[in-house]
C-alpha cells in the first residue's frame, strides 16, 4: 500500500484546498520558522486517526480548524484527504477489492470528527487498524515529529519496546489482544453475574414452590371463615332488627309527654307578657333623666379639658417666643464673621494682584527659547558620539571574527591531526583483525543441534498444554453434577424444612387434628379426603368446637355392595374413624357412577383420584386435593423424604469426590505444562543465543571490511578537510592586515563623548530654570482661584443668615399676638363650670326618683320569667326525650343498614340469605354472637399464621423454572465462548512473542551495520531487558562511537543521540517497511559531515525498501540531495501555501546544457493550490 497524495482544506494555517505529492524517493519540504511545515506531518497523522488533541498543538481538537486572520474569517470546519495506492492489496479485506482507496477525516465544531473511506462512514477504530495493519499509523515511529528523538533517549526501555513492536508489525496484533481482553473480562463479569443470577432465581423458585402449598390451606380456611362470617353477620343483623322494634315503641310515649308540657308553658308566656308591658314607658322616664345628666357631666368634662389645652398654649407659645430670640441671635454673628471674611479674602486678592509683573512672562519665554537651543545642541552631539561608536564597534567586530576564525582553524587543525593519526592506528587493527578466524561452521552446527532440541521442547509443550486442557475439561464437567447434586440435596433439606414448619404451625393449634393420628398407605391421601374432607381437622377433644365423639369407633352392620373395596383397609391410627370409614368403598373412576344406586344411607364411594358419589346421589370430580389430603400426603412425603435425602448426601459425596480427583489432575497437568513451557523457553533462548552468536561472528567480518572502507573514506575527508583549513588561514591573514589602525577611531569618540556630556548638562540647567518659572507661575494662578471660591462661600453664607433673621422676626410676631389671644381663656372657663355644678345636682335627683319605679316593675317581670322558665324547661326535657328517642331510632336504623351492608360487602348476599350460606338449622338454638366473634378471630388468626399466602405461585413457579432453563442455556454458552476468547488471546500471545523475537534479531543486525555507517566505525547493540516475556521486556540501547567506551544513550553528545536513534529508526524501516517516513526537522543537531552520511542512508533506504520519505528541514546540503522540494511560505499573515520545484528534472536540464532562461518554464516551479 502506498500513500499518493495529501489533501488540506481548512486545517490550521491551510485554509485554502491544498495538495501535497507524496512521490517515490525523497521530498523535501523548506521554509522559514512558524510558516506552517510541521502542519503538513500533523495533518498526515489527524487523518490517519490522531484522537489526542495535545498531540495536535492544541487545547481542543476543534484547534485544527483554521481560527482566522484580520483579513480572513475562521472557518466551521476542516478536511484532511489522504489518498492511497492498494495495487498490491496489502488493505483491511473490507477495502482490498478496490485499487485506490481514500481516506477522509472531517470536522466540523460542535459536530466532532467523521471519517469515511472510499465514501464509506467508518469508526476511528477501523481507520487505525487499516494502518497498523499496514505497519503505520498515527503514533508509528515512522512519523519522526520534531523532539521525538529526544523522546528515545529519554524514553524507558519498557517504552522503548514499541520501536521493536512496530518492526515486527505487531501493533494492530496488540490492538485486538487488547479488544480480546476487554471482551474476556465482559464475558467473565456477565458469567459471574448471570450465575449469581440463576442461584437468586433458583431460591426465588423454592420458595413459590413452599408457597404454592400454604396457597392450599389458606383456601380450605377461607372456606370455613365465609361460614362463621356468615352466622356473626346474620346474628348481629337480627339484633339490630329487635333494637329498631323496642324504639318505636318508646318513641310513642314521649311524644303524647311534650303535648301535655306545652300547654302549661303558654299559660305562664300569657302572665309574663301582661307584665311586660308596663316597662317601656318606665324606661323611658328613666333613659331621659339619665341621659340628661350624662349631658351635663360631659359638658363639665369639656370644659376641664378646655381649661388644660389653654394653660398649654399659652406654656408652648413662650417657649416658642424663647427660642426665636435665641436664633436671631445666631445669625446676627453669622452675619458679622461673614462680612469680616469677605474683607479679609478682598485684601489678600489685591495683594496677590499687585504682585504679578511683566517681567516673569518675559522671564518665561525667554527661557523656554534657551532650552530649545540647548535640545538641539544635545542631539548634535549624541548623533556624533554614536556614529564614532559604531564604527570603532564594526572595527573591533571584524578584528575579533578574524582572530576568531584563526583561532579555530587552529583548534581544528590540531583535531583533525589528531583524528588522522587515530584512524590510521585503527586502520592498521583492522588489516589485523580481518586476517582472524572466524569459526562461523562450529556456530551453525551448534544451532541446528539446539534448534532440533527446541522443537523437542514446542512439541512436549503443546502436548502438555493439550493434557492440560483436557483436565480442565474434566473438571468442568465434573463440577455440573457436584452441582446438581448439591441443588438436589439443599432442594430436598428445603422441602423437608418447609413440611416441619407447616406441621410445626398446625401444632400451634388449641386443639390437634384428627389427621395427625392418622396413617394412609401411599397413593389414598386423596381418596380419604374426598371422602371425609374438612372433617378430618376436627379434633378427638370433646371441648374442641369441632370433634369426634367415641361413637365413631363402633362399626354399622350395613355392608357396602359387593365387590367394592373398604377404604379403612389403607387407613391405620385413630379407632373413632371406624365407623364413617367402614361405609366408605374405594373404586375405579369409571365403577363409580355404576355402583351409586346400590349404596345404602350414609355410605359413599371413592376414587383414589379424589372422586365421590355419596348414596343420596351427590358426586363430584376429582379437583384440588382438600386440605387433610394434602396434609397427609405431606406427611407421608415427610417419611419418604429421610431416604431421599440420604441418597442425595450419598450422591453428592460421590460427586465431590470426582471434582476433587479432576481439581488434582488439573494440578498435575498444569504443574506438567509449567514445567514443559519451562524447557521450551529454555530451549528458545538457548536458540537465540546460539543465533546471536552465529549473527555475530558472521556480521563481525563483515563489521570490520566495512570499518576498513570507513576509515579509508575518513582519511581521505580529514586530508580534504586540512586542505581547506590551509585557504581558510589565508584568506583571514589577507583580510586582518587591510583593517588598518584603531587610535584614530578611540580618539573621535572620546573626542565625541566629551562634547555630548557638556551639552547634556546645558540642558539639564535650562530645563530647571523653566520648570521653577512656571512652577511659581501656576502656584500663583492656584491660590487667586481658592480665595475666590472661599469669597462666593461667604457671600452665601452671609444672604442665607440675612433671609433667616426675616423669616424669624416674622414667627416671633405671630407667636406673640396669639399668646395675647390666649390671655383671657381661663378666667371665662372658671365661672361657666360654677354655673354648671348646679344643674348636675337637681339632674342627679330626677335620675333616681325614674330608677326606683323601673326597679319595682322589673321585679314583678322576674316573677314571670321564672315561672316561664320552668314550665319551657319541662317542655324542653319532654321534647329531649323525644329528640333522643328519634336519634336512637335513627342509630338503630343505621346499624342495621350497616349491617346489611356488612352483609353484602362480605359475603355478596341478602342479611335474610346470611342464614342459609352459614349452614346452621334454624330449628336449633342460636350461639352467642361473642362465640362466633371468637371462632372467625381464631380462623382468621390461623389463616394470618399462614403469612402472606401467594395465589398465584403455582403459575409464577412455573414461569420462573422457563426463566431458569433459559440462563441456564445462556450460562453455558457464555462459558464456551470465555474458553474460546482465552484460547485466542493464548495464541495472539505466542504468536506476538514469536515475531516480535524473529524481529529482534533483524532489527539488532540492521542497527548495527546501520550506526557503524553514520558513525564511520564504532560498535553499537539492542538487548532486552526487565523480563523473560519478550512482551514485557524492555529495549536498552548500548552505543560504542569510534575512539569511545561502550555506554548507553543517554551519556552520548547530542549529535551522537541524534545518529543513534536514527540508525534504530532506520534499522525499523529496513525490518518492516513502512509505506511513508516523514522527518521532521531530524538533520538539525548534525553537522555537515553527518548530514552527508545522513542522507545517504535515507538514499539507500528509499532505493531498498521503496518507502517514501517526506524530510522537513532547514539544512542545505539536506535540501540538495532531494528528488524534489516543497516550499511553505506565509506571504499572507496567517494563512500557508505550498510552491513545488521538481529537482530531478533540474538537473536533467543542467546536465544537457540547456540554457537557463529558455527553459526556466520547464523547472516546473508551481504554486499548489
């Protein structure tokens, strides 16, 4: 699969649709810092499922939308087009029958990312496994960003093991090992909830089970409370009927005692009336005199009061003079301190005034004018100074850069000498050491013999593991009867501890039932209760409400017809059964309906079904067993239960017993497969060593015929490079003696400095004496301003002092001529309350001679009211009476609609047919209500000992061993495919260690050839550390550049960390080759020589593995050695564009000689987009 094409359109600073060729070889794509490069990597990576947006530069993934310049606005979205070459079919199979396949990512804000391949909406997930499958991707080593070669150094080796992961292109293998994983752990949780589930629901079924039985009885008591009910509701109802009678009756006479009651009462209403009438003329009299001396009393209140508010005026009205005087006073001083301040504000003005003269403006304005002269003279000299500077500066600077350059040349010289002398001495070992033996022959006999020796060891393996899966097989179904016998024993212990309780409740009872003296033969529970039914709860205690008497043990002589089995053959226990028993017969369903007319009285026929035909022509089907036959059939089950629960304790015994050999022989197995896994992991390093060491000698011969070509190649660079060192020295010789003298240049700039420092301080003389100047100037200017704010202050003052002392002198005027109103008031009142203190005295009289004739009136009107009152009061109590009477009636009448009603609600029925649904004879003697109020409390109470009986259980039971069945099923097909998501994640495992080893010694090979190539000799070698798993060890890097000791990464030089990382990238490449290789800025610590060897490498690389390299760079010689160039430039700020050159075609015009301007159209320099 190749990558043909990238298109942008909105992302980041490319706002405008851009493509980006990503032809075969090398592309190089320049331009300054900041213009948008590493936009194009970043772009690349988005689309090939990047979900980190730090990993983008930004704060958000909505970031990589273009956010607009002062001449564009932002965009809503942006769209990334990656378009691919799958002539070879290397895609995922959904996308492999197509040749081209295009991949898109967009996003929109506040929509979030899309992607789409071949027009198909696809997951992220898809997208990335496309390209791990391809050996890429978004996080691939192949993507090298700016600072990812720091990010190897500094990584840990446990980090560093997804290098050799992606070498042994095994990332999208660790990708589904993980989705396995995730599903395992599913799976295993749902197991685990779904057998927690079954276990809740089998216990839920066991107890609708036990409920379904009490759901039996508690219709059989529900049976006898409906009869008790029904005779306590119909006595209850009659005595309401009786209490209505009596009522009635009383009723009667209190009516005829009220008519005689009122009579007497009008009598004594005729006598009150006569009495009252004389009373209103009288209180008449009475009311006049009184409310004439409440005129005059209140006549003599008022003026009291008149008198008061006089004396009060006149106090306040003083008062009020008083303080008048007092604030006229006030203002008269206000007045004068105001005046006085005014003359004095005037005077200070004036002086001020006379103070100013002609001269300070002048004084002013001429020193302004010496400043400015003084400012220019100042920047005369500094222009001067500076320009003296700076030429003496630019002297020196060159000086220095050529002593610099001499300097240097020298420390290189005495380098390269030095480097020239070691690679000679190297190369003289090495024509050494090639002349050794290198016994490759002993090292590759000695591998086969171990290879044959692994393959011992993977057979014993899988043979082991193949045993172990076998035993875990058998402890699995093992493990399903220890379980059902496990279930069958606690259903059973449940069944039996249930039928305890049930009979342990029926004990509870006052009295013990008959049926609990009774024994049936298996099979004739039924039979016995259809023939006796509820009869058989009575109890043999004569106090017992229902019992069997002792008659019942005596035989009738009357004999059932022939051939007709006696019931009692099956019945043993109780003798006070005989009798009913021995007129019982036991048939076949289909003989009864035969033999029912020749019954005799009493007698009755039975199936062991439960049907019944009684002599008097009664039958019935066989239904619902009653309550006694279910009862004896729990018994008899009680018995049969013992035996079945000591077989299952037998059977569960056995089955433990059989888990237990299985858990021992998954023991042994698996101790039996630890140990086979032990010898072929052996076996396996073993082969790899002896790899290793055959890799080794092989790549050591070969290791020092290419460090003898290296040296070779360095001595003739070293003697270049002391050639050009020789012109250097010149050239910088020639050029420090055309300097020529620097005292001329030092003198002018004293000269200057002396000059600018005197005309610095004229001005700074000048610029004082003008600030003083205008300093006094406006302090003066300040101060005339304040005193005339102060003067308008005061002459407010001073009118608002004026206008009160009117406005006061006003107040006390209108206060004095009132108090003079007031003088007089007191004098008048005295003698009008004299006058009036007679006339109340002959009021007074007047009022007590019209009271005492009201008082003798009245007395004679109580007289009356007391005999009215006794005859209303007798009246009233007759009438009570009544009232009561018709209430009792009324409550009476009530209670016997509510115990209609009673009646009704409970039993659906008339009161008058409660009679007939209780089955008493009403020829008998009715019991006492409270008895039968007993009874149903104690039936209810029985039915209440029950619990909450559920009627439905038979049914939900029913349903609920469906809902079992079906988890059950479910539970097995979850453990199959838990077995088989193990089973696969065990062989992803074995799978991933096998290749990721198998590229271990590829990419150790290739990295070692590949570091003694950049570094022109030196030794370097990848080792696994940290674990014996291959997936879990880490990558350590051991480097040995020429001339120095073996160390690891981080302790090298920052160009030698840059070589090291990428030889181990390269050495990936070469391993498993990836489609693209993007460099990022990689050449930046590299010196010249370096980036030589650099490109050359990436060359080779491109030529081996047909990989396309996209190299970002700002380096020359990196840019030379391109097949083609891609220019980023921001002519607009803010916004990217891309320019082409295609170089190869360059040269080819070069090389024929064609002239440059002719064919300048031909260079193919184009803009994209």
């Amino acid at each position: 699969m190749k990558f043909d094409r990238l298109r942008l359109t909105g992302f980041k600073s490319f706002v405008d649709p851009v493509d980006l060729d990503i032809l075969p070889g090398m592309t190089g794509v320049v331009g300054p810092n900041g213009c948008g490069k590493s936009n194009l990597l970043e772009a690349l990576r988005w689309v090939m499922g990047e979900t980190s947006y730090k990993s983008m530069r930004g704060s958000g993934m909505e970031d990589v939308i273009f956010s607009g310049t002062n001449a564009r606005p932002a965009r809503n979205h942006a769209e990334v087009v990656l378009m691919l070459d799958n002539a070879a079919r290397q895609a995922t199979a959904e996308f492999n029958d197509s040749d081209n396949i295009e991949v898109v990512r967009r996003i929109e804000r506040d929509a979030g990312s899309a992607y789409r391949i071949n027009g198909r909406d696809v997951r992220a997930r898809d997208v990335q496994l496309m390209f791990a499958d391809a050996s890429t991707g978004s996080r691939s080593n192949s993507l090298v960003k700016q600072g990812q070669i720091g990010e190897i150094i500094n990584a840990k080796p446990e980090a560093r093991r997804r290098i050799l992961e992606e070498a042994a292109g095994i990332t999208g293998l660790h990708s589904r090992r993980h989705e396995a994983e995730l599903r395992l752990n599913s799976a295993e949780r749902n197991l685990e909830k779904l057998e927690e589930t079954i276990t809740n629901l089998e216990t839920q079924l066991r107890q609708l089970k036990r409920q379904a039985r009490q759901a039996s009885r508690y219709k059989n008591i529900s049976g006898q409370i409906r009869e008790v009910e029904a005779l306590s509701l119909h006595l209850r109802w009659q005595q309401a009927v009786n209490a209505v009678a009596a009522c009635e009756s009383e009723l009667v006479d209190a009516r005829k005692a009220v008519s005689e009651a009122g009579l007497a009462s009008a009598q004594a209403s005729t006598a009150q009336s006569e009495a009252q009438a004389s009373l209103p003329e009288l209180r008449d009299s009475e009311a006049a005199a009184a409310a004439a001396l409440r005129r005059l009393t209140l006549e003599q209140e008022s003026l009291d009061g008149e008198a008061k508010r006089a004396e009060e005026m006149i106090a306040r009205l003083k008062s009020q003079i008083e303080t008048v005087l007092q604030d006229v006073k006030r203002e008269t001083q206000t007045l004068a301190d105001a005046e006085a301040q005014l003359t004095r504000l005037a005077e200070e003005e004036a002086e001020i005034r006379a103070s100013i003269s002609d001269d300070e403006q002048a004084a002013e304005a001429e020193a302004a004018a010496e400043l400015e002269s003084a400012m220019a003279a100042l920047s005369a000299s500094e222009a001067a100074y500076d320009a003296a500077n700076r030429a003496a500066a630019e002297y020196q600077a060159r000086k220095q850069a050529l002593d610099n350059t001499l300097a240097q040349n020298a420390q290189r010289r005495e380098k390269l000498l030095a480097e020239q002398k070691q690679a000679e001495n190297s190369r003289s070992d090495v024509e050494h050491a090639i002349s050794a033996d290198f016994d490759v022959a002993a090292r590759r006999s000695e591998l086969q013999e171990l290879e044959s020796q692994n393959n011992a060891a993977a057979q014993a393996l899988s043979a082991a593991e193949k045993a172990y899966r076998e035993a875990r097989e058998a402890q699995s179904a093992a493990a399903e009867p220890a379980r059902e016998a496990r279930a069958a024993l606690e259903r059973l212990v449940g069944e039996r501890e249930a039928l305890a309780r049930l009979f342990a409740q029926h004990d509870e009872t006052d009295y013990a039932a008959l049926v609990d003296d009774v024994t049936v033969t298996h099979g004739y529970e039924t039979a016995l209760g259809a023939a006796l039914g509820d009869d058989l709860e009575a109890s043999s205690d004569m106090d017992a409400p229902a019992a069997w008497a002792k008659l019942g043990a005596e035989a009738l002589a009357q004999n059932l017809p022939n051939g007709v089995e006696n019931l009692a053959a099956y019945v043993a226990g109780s003798p006070l059964l005989t009798r009913a028993l021995s007129q019982v017969g036991l048939v076949a369903r289909h003989e009864g309906a035969k033999l029912q007319s020749a019954l005799l009285p009493g007698q009755k026929l039975v199936s062991p079904e439960g049907d019944l035909w009684r002599w008097d022509g009664y039958s019935h089907k066989a239904e619902a067993p009653t309550g006694a036959a279910k009862r004896l059939a729990q018994r008899a089950r009680l018995e049969d239960l013992q035996d079945e629960i000591s077989a299952a304790e037998t059977a569960l015994t056995a089955a433990l017993q059989a888990q237990e050999d299985a858990r021992s022989a998954v023991e042994t197995a698996s101790a039996a497969q630890d140990n086979a896994r032990e010898e072929a992991r052996h076996a396996q390093s073993a082969v790899a060593e002896a790899q290793k060491s055959m890799a080794e000698a092989e790549s050591a011969m070969a290791a020092q015929n290419e460090k003898l070509k290296a040296l070779d190649g360095s001595l003739k660079r070293i003697a270049a490079d002391l050639d050009e060192l020789s012109d250097s020295d010149k050239t910088a010789n020639g050029d420090l003696q055309h300097l020529g003298g620097q005292e001329e240049l030092v003198q002018a700039v004293e000269a200057t400095r002396g000059t600018m420092e005197s005309a610095r301080l004229t001005h700074g003389e000048k610029r004082g004496a003008l600030d003083g100047l205008k300093s006094r100037r406006e302090a003066r200017d300040a101060r005339i301003q304040r005193l005339a704010d102060d003067g308008q202050q005061w002459s407010e003052r001073k009118q608002a002092a004026g206008n009160h002392i009117e406005a006061l002198a006003e107040r006390q005027a209108a206060s004095e001529e009132e108090l003079s109103g007031y003088q007089h008031v007191p004098d008048n009142l005295a003698e009008r309350r004299a006058k009036l203190a007679d006339l109340l005295v002959e009021a007074e009289a007047t009022r007590q001679k019209a009271a005492d004739a009201l008082a003798q009136a009245e007395t004679k009107l109580g007289d009356a009211d007391v005999r009215v009152r006794e005859t209303q009061a007798a009246t009233a109590e007759a009438r009570e009476t009544q009232v009561r009477l018709e209430a009792t009636l009324e409550a009476n009448q009530q209670r016997l609609q509510e115990n209609a009603q009673r009646v009704r609600e409970a039993l659906q029925i008339e009161p008058e047919q409660a009679l007939a649904v209780s089955g008493h004879d009403p020829e008998k003697p009715f019991p006492e209500a409270e008895a039968m109020e007993s009874k149903l409390e104690k039936l209810r109470r029985e039915r209440e000992n029950l619990g909450g009986v559920n009627l439905r259980a038979g049914d939900e039971a029913d349903e609920l061993q469906e809902q079992i069945d079906t988890m059950t099923a479910e539970h097995e097909e979850l453990s199959a495919a838990i077995n088989k998501l193990r089973h696969g994640i065990g062989q992803l495992n074995r799978e991933g260690r096998q290749r990721l080893l198998a590229a271990f010694e590829t990419v150790n090979g290739h990295f070692k050839r590949l570091f003694t190539q950049l570094f022109g000799g030196g030794s370097a070698e990848l080792t696994l550390t940290e674990s014996d798993d291959p997936l879990q060890a880490g990558l350590e890097i051991l480097a040995h550049p020429p001339g120095k000791k073996p160390q690891v990464m981080s302790l090298l030089s920052g160009g030698e960390q840059a070589l090291t990382a990428t030889a181990l990238i390269f050495a990936v490449f070469l391993t498993n080759p990836s489609p693209i290789c993007v460099l990022d800025e990689v050449d930046a610590p590299l010196d010249d020589a370096n980036v030589e060897r650099f490109c050359n490498l990436v060359k080779e690389i491109a030529d081996e593995t047909g990989t396309r390299f996209l190299v970002i760079t700002h380096h020359a010689l990196t840019m030379a050695r391109m097949d083609r160039l891609f220019g980023v430039t921001m002519q607009e700020r803010g916004v990217s564009q891309l320019l082409s050159v295609d170089l190869t075609t360059a040269e080819q015009f070069a090389e024929s000689g064609h002239d440059k301007n002719a064919d300048k159209d031909n260079l193919e320099i184009k803009s994209i987009g």
